[in-house]
DNA sequence: TTAGTTGCAAATCGTTTGCATCAAG
DNA sequence: CTTGATGCAAACGATTTGCAACTAA
C-alpha cells in the first residue's frame, strides 16, 4: 500500500520509511501547535480512529528525535516528556504554573550572553535550554480572586 | 534522643521535625556542592553507615521542596530529578554533554527580558529556568581527538 | 500522648525492550 | 525478498503509596 502524508518527503530526506504511522504522528504534533506528550499523541490519534500502540508512538518519536525531525523536551512540574516539530527557528515556552498551558514566544536573550560565557569559562557552549514560568491572563485573574494576600 | 545537627534551626523554622535523617540529607546535598539525585543521597549516607531507606529520601526531600529549603530541578538525557539547597541566589548550571558533569555559573542574563516579556504578553512571569548546553575543557579535548570532522 | 516520621513492600507512572509478525522498499 | 516498522506483553527505572511501627515534641 503506498501512502503519501504531508510528511512524506521528510521521511524519506532522513531515510526513514514513509509509514501511515509517522504521518499521522507528524501530523497530529504539527496540529497541535504546541509541544505534547507521547500519550497525548496516542489518544489524539485513537480518537480520529487510528489504531497504534503506545509503544510505536514512543519508537516513532525516538528515530525522528534522533533525525533532528522532532525536538524533545522537559518542563518542571512533569514527569513526561514533550514532543514538537522541530522548526529550527530559535524560540522558547512561557508555562503557566495555574493551567500548565505552554505557549510559544519567538526570539531568545541569550546569544550574546552564551559568547561571554565561552570566554569566561572555556566551555565549548552548543545550546541552551530556557523556559519561563508565571501566570496567563486567565489564571492572574482568578489568583486575584482566590489568594488572600 | 535529641539530636543537633547543622540544618536543626532550618528545619525548626519551618516548622519541620528535627530528624538525623533530615539533618544528613541537607548535609549531604551542601556537601556535595552540586545537584545530586535522590539515589546518590541515598548511597552517599550508605556509605557513611547511615541507614535509611530511600523511599525516606524522596519524602524528606518533598517536603524540603515544598518548604523551599531544598530546589528540585531536571536536566535533559536524565530521568531523574536533581536537588540542591535552595541558596536563594541566581545562579544556573553549565551541563557538559559529554561527561554530564554540572558547572554552576553565577548572575542571570533574563532580567532585563522578564520586564520585557510581560509587557509583550500580559503573563505574570515569576521565574524561569535556564541551563546552558555544551563541552567542558576535558571533553571538548576528547572531541577533537575522536571526531572526524 | 499524639501527630509527624520512618521502613518495608507493593503499586504506579512513563518509558523501553524482546520477539514474532507485517509491510515498505 | 529483506530490512525496517509494528503490536503485544513483559520488563524497567524513578518515584509514590498504604500501613504498621516508631519517635520528636
């Protein structure tokens, strides 16, 4: 059976079969706009009828982390980890700690500052990891109502 | 048995039992000097002959966390959550992606950002967290001497 | 005395693996 | 056909929990 997803062509740039499966899981991150877990991949997929495993889902995820396909990340607060298409454009996630909702924000601070540490220190720095916590519109609101300070 | 240790007033300040295990606990993370997990605790008072069982460990340090005495953290390409005394200051780690050693650097180069974002978004940004990706001296030698690029 | 702390064993959660089957190339 | 991809069940590592025994206050 030959499928063509919009992913197709990825999969085969990076020598990776072009499955029903892969598709569905690139489809379903891209989607959803924002970084989601292997479970939540899992059910999206099983509640538009497409029968997978969990397990596959996290083989799946492995090979397209290891292809540079997919980024792979951690937030505090969640033992699970979070998957997303890998756009290759430098951004980073604002969490709110009231609703753990993640949403995107373009650009980064740190390029300057990564150069003044690789003076100072001699490390040979190749990347960050940033996230910024606080509280959305909604969730500053009801702390307003709920917090007696 | 009354016992005193380095870490009673703290934990008497926070309204916690003075316990020899807490007390050992807190003395092992400051004497580590860095990030350690629940797991390295756990041996390390092994190997001081002090008995205890882990899952001790990782309620004495929830408690500790949730009382801010103590900050728990994680790091990419590690299951497992890092502790460390919560100093109150700055600071963030330089994690070598070769030997996974962890290098603290003081000050922070966000807070000029922060302002910045919550202006942009409307978010109550109340933290963040940063850690900064690279190779250490040893390994960027190591590096050199093994790739092929 | 009594509420908080511990040890122990079992449970849980997210993730990984072995193996037989299946499908893409 | 051949190798890589999948489903399934079982294993895994980190962490959590229920419960009975213990101990700091």
């Amino acid at each position: 059976m030959i499928e063509t997803g919009s992913y197709t062509e990825v999969l085969r740039r990076e020598g990776l079969r072009n499955t029903k499966h892969r598709n569905s899981i690139l489809e379903t991150i891209e989607g959803s706009g924002k970084p989601v877990t292997a479970e939540e991949i899992f059910l999206n997929l099983k509640s538009k009828n497409i029968s997978i495993n969990l397990s596959s889902v996290y083989r799946a995820l492995d090979i397209l982390v290891f292809k540079e396909v997919v980024v792979k990340s951690t937030i505090a607060d969640s033992s699970s980890a979070f998957f997303e298409i890998n756009k290759r454009e430098h951004k980073h996630n604002l969490i709110c700690s009231g609703c753990k909702k993640i949403f995107p924000v373009d650009g980064c601070p740190l390029e300057e500052y990564e150069k003044l540490l690789q003076d100072k220190t001699g490390f040979d720095v190749t990347g960050h990891r940033l996230e910024i916590y606080g509280y959305c519109h909604e969730c500053k609101e009801e702390k307003k109502y709920f917090s007696n300070e």
